[in-house]
C-alpha cells in the first residue's frame, strides 16, 4: 500500500509515477510530485519507481496573473 494526498491505495511493484497519474481525472495538473519528502517534476515521472509504503503528495500546477 502507498498514501496518495492522505489516502490508502494499492501498490504493485514495477509502479512509477506516470503509471499513478495515468488513470488519475486530476493527474494532467500535477506539475510535482513529492515523493518521501522528495520532489519530482514531470519529465522524471516515467522513469521514477514508487517504493511500496511510499508517501506520495501532489503538488497541482498553479498559474495566476
């Protein structure tokens, strides 16, 4: 099991980042992921493995003017 935003979900080995946020209706606005208190940006998102019992936070893109 990992935690995404607080939430239990199911882990399966081989998971990356891309893989989470695939199916995810959100997932596009993710511009950073925290990963166990390290933070990701999109272009790693395929290639970054998920450990099992990760912590997972999603940072949203944020745009303002």
């Amino acid at each position: 099991m990992i935690t995404v935003d607080e939430q239990l979900m199911t882990w399966r080995e081989g998971m990356t980042l891309a893989d989470l946020l695939a199916p995810m209706e959100d997932g596009d606005h993710c511009a950073v992921v925290k990963l166990n208190d390290r933070l990701v940006s999109r272009p790693a998102f395929a290639t970054t493995a998920i450990p099992d019992k990760a912590r997972i936070r999603l940072i949203p893109l944020v745009a303002g003017g």
